[in-house]
C-alpha cells in the first residue's frame, strides 16, 4: 500500500483557529468542542482478507477466505468477517460481528437469507446474539480473535501485564474456565501508544487441555521432550504501516502448533493452523456512538451478565440490545430468580424425602438386624437350657 493509508477529508482536519481553540480550551479547564473531542479520540477503520489454512498429521488440508472490517478507538472496538467485502455492512447477509462498548462484549451471527424467504416468513429469526461481560472474544469459525489480536487487543494485554492470555484459537472448553487457561505469553509491541503488538508468543507447560466432556479428568501430560513446555502459538506483524506516531498491522499471521509423535526436541512441532491477514484499506473516522451490532430485526440473545446475581444465563428474543437495567430484562431476572428459588426449594424437598426415607430404610435394618440378632440368641438360649433340662 502506497501513499498515506488514512483517508484525511477536510471535514476530518483541524485549522490552526482549531488547534489555538484547543489549547486555550486545554489551559482554561475548559470542555472540548464536540467536532474537536470527535477528531481527537478518532477511531480506526482497517478492512482487508484473511486466510485459514490447516493442515492436520495425515489428513487433508483445509482452508476458507474471508474478509475482516475492524473499527477500533481507546479499548473500544468492534469487529466484523464475513465470505464477500460488501457482506460486512449488509445486515441481511451472512456475518459475524464482536464488539466491547466499555462495559460489555457483544457477538452478532448472521445466517442470511434462507432459501424459504417470502412474506410468510418474516419473523424467522436468523440472528443469534450473545451479551456477556469481559472484553475478550471467545474463539469460534469466524476468525474474529484472529483479527482482535491484530488491531483491538492492546487494552486486554496490558491488563494481564503482557504476560498471559487466553487462547486465540480453538482450545477446549476448560480452558476458559479456570486459572489453566491462560497461557504464558511473551509480547513485544509496535511503536506508538496504541498498545498494538507486533509479537505475541504462546507457551504452553506441559499439560494438555482435557475434554470439555470430562471436566473432572486428570490433567494429561505431553510426553517428552514435550512434558516441559513448548511454544503453542506465535502471532506476528510481518509488513506495517506507519501513519503519525503509530504502526499498524499491514500483514500479519498467527500459527499453531502441535508435538510431533517422533520429536527429540520440544522445538520440532508441526504447524497445524496457520491464518494470515492483510489490510486492503486502513482510514480515520469518527467513532460510531453505538459500538454495538446494529440489530434491524428479531434477534434470539443469550444474555450472560448476571451469573453474580445466580442467572447463569437469561434467552429471550429482542429487536434490540438491552441495558442491564431494562425494566423488562430486570422483571425477567426476576422472575428466573423466583424460578430457580422453587427448583431449588423442590429438589429440597425432594432430597429431604429421599433422606427420611433412607433413614427410615436404615433404622428399620437396624431393627430388623436387632431383632434378628435376639432371635437367635434367644434360639441359642432355649436350645441350652433343653439340653440342660434333659
């Protein structure tokens, strides 16, 4: 990519009156004009492909293109990926879409246009979404974390010190439920205040990663040389862009590694996944005021935030995003309340049914046992006293 990759409209700029308004405003306390702040805390706008290849032991390679569109400013991001370019701003297409406002993480899938479409079917939902908490996108198909890593992931790493992380790629479930599953991480960024990396090196210890299905299993060591760590994953920016003070990603990659039955060495691995990125246009913008998927019609959503509150999740179907404080949402965190209050009052019940009985069963054992017992001592008893007798 040549020239200057941002796309400086005059709207975008600021006059030299500006930029003199901006400093008085700065040395008088004073707040910043509107079109000032919006140019100031400008977001970040990167769409381009990205490949997935994998390559298991002795089996076919696979692989899938996509396209990516990342708007990024501060900690605040919002990715989408989808098969064709203009599918990332077409709501009725097939898509993901992730994005962190501040305060909680949201992912949109898209299944498009079914083949049944016409006035009859309307009100099918063909969208599924997820709230939750956190700003870390779980892995799935849609390579999303792939491109997260690459332009949205600086706050996430300083917040673990550049030192861990939880998987980019598709680990086993237990992995994101527990302190093992995030692995250590060596991360060296690019320049500017971004926080953007440039490397991030994936470290595993040794232990495998169970089955979500037998979460209770013992941990699963690699055999050696292997059973002391060895490096799982590496993201890279292989080609960058500089604009102002600050590097971006042009081409980047992340690969995966596995043990190779026959290895001496815990660095002889074999390449299992590789994705590869490339920005086709990278441009400023002003921040969108809803960070969130666009929800146009109904949308069937899992709603993860209140599991402190003992919900671990509420599903309900919406034509929009709802706050935690949603009237609505509340009286239906309500009512799940009330819900499980009963079940857990029932099962209760039931276990203290279950418990007399058992009781009942052991005492009348006992007794039983008991008597058995006198039976035949009193059996012993006659039998002596016959022979005494006779």
């Amino acid at each position: 990519m040549t020239g200057n990759p941002f796309n400086d409209r005059p709207g975008n700029s600021i006059s030299r009156r500006g930029v003199a308004s901006l400093l008085a405003a700065g040395v008088m306390g004073l707040p910043l004009p509107p079109r000032v702040q919006a140019v100031a805390d400008a977001a970040i706008v990167a769409e381009g492909t990205y490949h997935f290849k994998q390559s298991p032991l002795g089996g076919d390679e696979l692989g899938a293109d996509g396209w990516f569109r990342a708007e990024v400013s501060g900690c605040r991001w919002r990715i989408t990926t989808a098969a064709a370019r203009s599918d990332l701003t077409n709501t009725g297409a097939a898509y993901c879409c992730y994005s962190f406002d501040g305060e909680s993480l949201y992912r949109l899938t898209s299944l498009g246009a079914g083949i049944m479409d016409g006035p009859s079917s309307k009100r099918v939902i063909r969208k599924t979404g997820i709230v939750s908490d956190g700003n870390f996108p779980v892995f799935d198909p849609s390579g999303v974390t792939f491109i997260w890593a690459a332009f949205a992931s600086g706050c996430y790493l300083r917040e673990n010190g550049l030192r861990r992380s939880r998987p980019i790629w598709a680990a086993s479930a237990p992995s994101f439920v527990s302190d093992r599953g995030y692995l250590r991480t060596e991360v060296s960024g690019l320049e500017g205040e971004r926080g953007l990396p440039a490397r991030i090196a994936f470290f595993l210890d040794g232990d495998a990663f169970i089955d979500a299905a037998n979460p209770g299993d013992e941990v699963i060591k690699y055999p050696p040389p292997y059973d002391r760590g060895f490096l799982k994953a590496q993201y890279r920016v292989t080609e960058q862009i500089r604009s102002g003070r600050d590097l971006f990603p042009q081409a980047f990659t992340l690969e995966v590694f596995n043990p190779l039955p026959t290895g001496k060495s815990s660095n002889e691995l074999h390449k299992v996944w590789r994705l590869t990125g490339r920005v086709r246009d990278l441009r400023r913008t002003e921040p969108p005021r809803d960070w969130r998927p666009a929800i146009v019609e109904l949308v069937s959503i899992v709603d993860l935030r209140f599991s402190r509150e003992g919900v671990p999740s509420l599903e309900y179907a919406s034509t929009g995003w709802r706050a935690r404080t949603d009237a609505d949402l509340r009286l239906s965190l309500s009512r799940a309340k009330e819900f499980k209050a009963k079940e857990e009052k029932r099962h209760d019940s039931v276990r203290k049914v279950v418990l007399a009985v058992l009781t009942l069963s052991a005492a009348a054992l006992l007794c039983f046992a008991w008597w058995k017992r006198g039976s035949v001592q009193n059996q012993a008893g006659n039998s002596k006293q016959e022979r005494i007798n006779g």
